[in-house]
C-alpha cells in the first residue's frame, strides 16, 4: 500500500497515477474488511470506483 501510494505521487503517466490510486483504495478496503467493518468497506469500495473512474474520464 505504501509503494503504491508513492507511485501515485510521484509518477508522470496519468494512467499509472489512476491504476496506483485504485489499489491504494483497495488495500484500505482490504483493511477495514480485516477489522471486521463490511458496511465502511462496501463505502470505501464505492467511493473509490466513483473517484478513480471520474479521474479516468476527466479531459487532460
């Protein structure tokens, strides 16, 4: 999750900053799923795909 949080800093290519950005949501949902919180997972899991999409979608 850290490296994939400095990727996203620090990288020049768009598209490395977005995939980055997604696996960084995706491991904080993967730690909320291992305290045992579905409910703040399932939010943090949508959240991320709207954000990550409209970052995708967004014009240069």
């Amino acid at each position: 999750m850290i490296y994939a949080t400095i990727i996203t800093v620090f990288t020049k290519s768009r598209i490395t900053a977005i995939v980055s950005m997604g696996v960084v949501g995706l491991s904080v949902a993967l730690v909320f799923l291992f305290y045992s919180a579905p409910d703040v997972v399932i939010t943090q899991f949508l959240v991320d795909t709207l954000i990550v999409s409209k970052q995708y979608l967004k014009p240069v």
